[in-house]
C-alpha cells in the first residue's frame, strides 16, 4: 500500500526488528496499515512524495513515523533533520526507536523536534509493551495534525 | 694608566664636576665617595670604565663625536680606542639601516627630552657583524646644565636573545607535540566512544531478536513444545536478558569513564533516601530495618554519587535476602579530618581472603544461582570514587555481613585497610 491511508510508516533497517514491532502492533490491533522503508532516504522519499512513492500527496501523511536511528545510507537523525525542517512534513509526528540511549543521540533528536525517544528493550516483553503504549497513545489517545498542518 | 690618561685627555676642563672639585681638599666626586683630589678622581673613574669590560661606555659630543671609549665598548664593537675617539662618529655603532633610518638622531633627541633612553638597538661591529644591544643614553651636560653630549652604555644580548628564541622554539615545539598527542588521545577516544556505541546498538539487537522469536515461539509453538523443549527455550531467554544486563552495565561504566564531573556540595542524606525509597518499593516482600545516620554535605556530583549508593545499598539488600529482618546501616565517620561514609550490612558477607576481587570487573564471589548479578557493579563504584579523588575499601567476613567505606577527594593518608584494586561481592 503505497498510495493510500498509511497510518504508520516504519523506518527500520533490520527485517527481524521490523518483523517483531510489526508483530506487537498487529497482535494489538493498533495499525492496518503500516508501510516498512529499510533505509533513510527511501524514509525521504516516501514523506515527500517522490521516487517509488511519488504517487502519495503531502495529504495523505502517515499518523506516526517510527524512525530507527542507525540506518542505511542517510541515517536517521538526518531524516529527522530534513523532516522536522521542510514545513509540509513537520508536523507528522516522529518518534524514535532505538537500541542506542546515548547521550549525544538523546540531545541531538530533542534539538531536532522529535516527538519521542525510545530506547529498544532487550527483552521481548518489554518491547512489546513499548509498542503497544507508543500506537496506543499516538493512534488512539493523541489528535492527529489535521491536513492544514501539512501546507507550507 | 693609559684610560687615565685618554679620559683626562678627552674631557674638556669646565664640564666635568669632579674637575671643577679640584680646588677642594677632599672634594666630592659624587654622592657616597670622596677622593683627595684630581689625579685620585681620574683614577677613580678610570679604574670603574676599564673595569666594566662587560659594558661599552662610550661618551660623545652633541654632534656624534667620540670622546670615550673604554675596554667594554672595544671589546663589544672591535674598534681600538685609538681609531675612533675624535675621528669616528657614533652612529658608526649602528646598522646601516637604522643609519638611513635616522635612528641614532631619534635616540639622542629622545634622550634630551625624557633625560634617558632605554631599549635595545641593531649594533654593528667593526668586522660587519650584527647584534643585539641593550642600551642606556644619557645626555651629558655642563655646569650650567646645558647639555654638551651623551653617554652611550651597551651591552650584548645577543647570547640572552638567542637562549629566549631557543625557548621560545623549545615552547612551541613543546605546544605542538602536546596538540599532537591531545589530538591523538581524542582520536583514541573517538574511536572508544564509536566502539560503544555499535556494543551498544549492534550487540543488543540480536539479543532483542533471540529473546523475541523465542518468546514467540513459546506463545504461537508453546503446545507443539515439549516440557524439556520449553525449558529450554526458557533457559535461552534468561541467558539472553543476563547477557543484556552485561552490555548495559558494561556499557554504564564506560560512560561513567567519560563523563564529567559536575561538581557541586550535596547533601548525602537526600540521595540515601531517595536510593532507599526506591529499593523499599522494589522490595516489599523483604523485612529491612534501614538505619540511616546523619550523613556530611560533600561536594560530588549527585547523579553519579547516587549510583554509588544505588550499587552499594542494592548489593546490600541483595546479600542480606537470607535475614529476617536484614539490618542495612550508612553512616559516616571522620579520618584524619576527611568525612568517610560507610555502609553495612548483617548479610551473608565475603571472605577477606578475596578481598581484591572485590572490585573488578566481571568479578564475582558468589554463584549466579544464589545471588544474580553482572559483575560490573562494584567495578562502576569505584570508577565513580575514583573519578572523585577518593578511595574506596572493604572488611567482611563469610556469612558475618559486609562493611564499604569510602572517601571522597582525600589524597592524603590511606585508610587503615586501603585497596588498590579489587573485584565484586
């Protein structure tokens, strides 16, 4: 589903990282749609309407990226330096998730904008609930940006 | 006998005061020394010019001509007193540049008006050679004060300019091979720090994948499983969450290494009871009487102060689990002045024997089934103790409880049971 209601669009390099969030979010029925991007600059192209994804319209934004750091190509503070700068993409909310919890990552993402920061836990179970928490709250507590949010 | 002679030879009588002194008795030369009469004065101030053979003294006229020339300035300039006084010119002395310059005009002029000029001139010597002069020119007067010509005192620094500009390359050498280590030091730690990071990200994640598919396997396979299949399974995932354990704290020591200090006074009362909070919390199960006594404000930095005590006060509720109740005290005493925090406990202790174990990394003194742990706790204490200029020991005995000590920032005398190094309980 490239063109349509992507609800989250997961930016994540490793397949079993992907597999495992991708899991947690189903088995809580948090998300239908879901499009997975395995590097940073497919993570561009996709919110800005370009490349394989130049079918999409800035209308059609994702309700919540989950943005991996340690990424291919261009890595994910720089996608999330990009995103946060171009005024048709900074109010989709980004929240990364990481196995890093260093200090300069942490300060770096905040002066950036992020929207959250989580650090992946080793343990499944915990994982899982930090998924679960992190759709509840952006797909079903949080009110979305409306369309208007997204015009420059 | 000859200086005496040229200085009398060269001095016109009236401008000289120990010339006009002459019809005194004991007339005064100047202040401070008294000479019987002229002949004794001219010796008098020969043998001080012939003397000086480290300092030119050169006398001229208002016009440059020289009168005076002691063994100072011949040895200093080459020229033989015989080839320049009354012939030479005293802008001779100095390089042609500064000549065409009008440098030995300025001088003399300035000389007049401020009565003295100091600083360092361009000499020439009479084989060509340049040098470096520091100089005093003073203008010479008359009884009535006018003024009738200078005296020039030089000296040679060129041996003290050349000894400062050999410093001066030995400092800049200095400087550059200190920038160039600094530079390499912090490339060394670049490269530490980007090591940590990929332990960090790249250790972790596999960990993540292992504990997650095996956990999947036991909820979606579970009932395809075996009792031994899932005991295994189960065994993996708590190998995996101990090895994860191992990384962060691995990972929290290290960082602990880099930080910086932030220093400021703190009051250990405050940390010790948030840290026993927290434990109280995790441990409602346990019967822990916490006897917390008056503790120092010292001046640490809080955050990592606080992970001293949340390892030490977590290591004592842990090795007092076999206690009913569990009696863990902190408390603190003075040595030679310097506050020394303690904190104890009635638990199943350690023996001495492996005293220096205590504090190392991946050291430990007990088995994992009895008592978890990575290891790394004690090691991330000490760092943090160290890193404050403190030390930190400990006494115990098997199954007789445990005793840490530490200070903060006292290099002086060691503590009666010192330990330079040492592993975990």
């Amino acid at each position: 589903m490239t063109t349509g209601d992507v609800e989250i669009l997961l930016v994540e390099d490793s397949a079993k990282d992907a597999k495992l969030t991708l899991h947690a979010l189903r088995q809580e029925k948090l998300a239908n749609s879901i499009e997975v991007v395995e590097d940073g600059e497919e993570a561009l192209d996709f919110l800005s309407c370009r490349g394989r994804f130049s079918g999409r319209t800035f209308k059609q934004q994702p309700r919540l990226v989950l943005l991996d750091l340690k990424l291919p190509k261009v890595d994910g503070l720089e996608v999330l330096r990009i995103a946060k700068s171009d005024p048709r993409t900074k109010a989709i909310p980004i929240v990364v998730l990481t196995a890093s919890k260093e200090e300069k990552d942490l300060v770096e993402s905040y002066r950036l904008g992020v929207n959250a920061y989580i650090q992946k836990p080793v343990e499944f179970e915990s994982f899982r609930h930090a998924i679960k928490q992190l759709g509840l709250f952006w797909l079903v507590v949080n009110q979305p940006p409306p369309n208007s949010a997204f015009q420059p | 006998m000859s200086g005496a002679n040229r200085i009398a030879q060269r001095i016109p009588r009236g401008e000289s005061s120990f010339v006009e002194s002459e019809v005194e008795k004991k007339p005064k030369l100047f202040d401070g020394s008294i000479v019987s009469g002229l002949r004794e004065a001219v010796q008098f101030i020969s043998n001080i010019l012939e003397s000086s053979t480290e300092y030119s003294i050169i006398g001229n006229d208002l016009e440059g001509t020289i009168l005076l020339w002691n063994e100072g300035a011949r040895r200093l300039y080459g020229y033989a007193p015989e080839e320049v006084v009354g012939k030479a010119n005293s802008s001779m002395l100095h390089t042609p540049e500064d000549v065409r310059a009008g440098k030995p005009q300025q001088l003399m002029e300035m000389a007049l008006r401020e009565g003295k000029w100091e600083g360092t001139i361009n000499g020439l010597r009479k084989n060509g050679d340049k040098f470096t002069a520091r100089v005093v020119l003073t203008p010479r007067r008359d009884a009535a004060g006018k003024p009738v010509g200078f005296l020039l005192i030089s000296k040679d620094i060129s041996d003290e300019m050349q000894a400062e500009s050999e410093i001066r390359k030995l400092n800049e050498e200095l400087e550059q091979r200190v920038a160039q280590r600094t530079a390499e030091l912090e490339a060394a730690n670049k490269e530490l720090e980007a090591f940590t990071y990929s332990v960090a990200h790249d250790l972790r994640a596999p960990l993540r994948h292992v504990d997650g598919f095996s956990k999947l396997l036991q909820e979606e396979h579970g009932q395809e499983l075996s009792a031994g299949a899932q005991e295994y399974v189960s065994t993996i995932r708590e190998s995996v969450l101990q090895m994860g354990a191992l990384i962060d704290h691995l990972l929290n020591l290290t960082r602990v290494g880099r930080k910086e200090l932030n220093v400021q006074v703190t009051g250990l009362n405050s940390l010790v009871e948030e840290v026993v909070a927290d434990l109280r919390r995790a441990n409602p199960n346990r019967d822990i009487e916490w006897k917390i006594q008056t503790l120092p404000f010292i001046e640490c930095d809080p955050a990592l102060m606080k992970q001293v005590f949340v390892n030490l006060l977590s290591n004592a509720v842990k090795f007092t689990r076999p206690r009913s109740p569990a009696v863990i005290e902190v408390g603190a005493c003075r040595e030679d002045h310097h506050p020394v925090v303690y904190v104890r406990d009635n638990g199943v202790g350690f023996s001495m024997k492996y005293v220096d174990k205590l504090f190392g990394v991946f050291q430990r003194l007990h088995r994992a089934e009895d008592f978890e742990g990575t290891g790394v706790g004690l090691a991330t204490v000490q760092r943090i103790i160290r890193k404050h200029g403190g030390r930190i020991w400990a006494e115990g005995e098997l199954d007789q409880g445990a005793t840490f000590h530490f200070t903060i920032g006292s290099h002086d005398k060691g503590p009666v049971n010192p330990l330079s190094s040492g592993g975990n309980r």
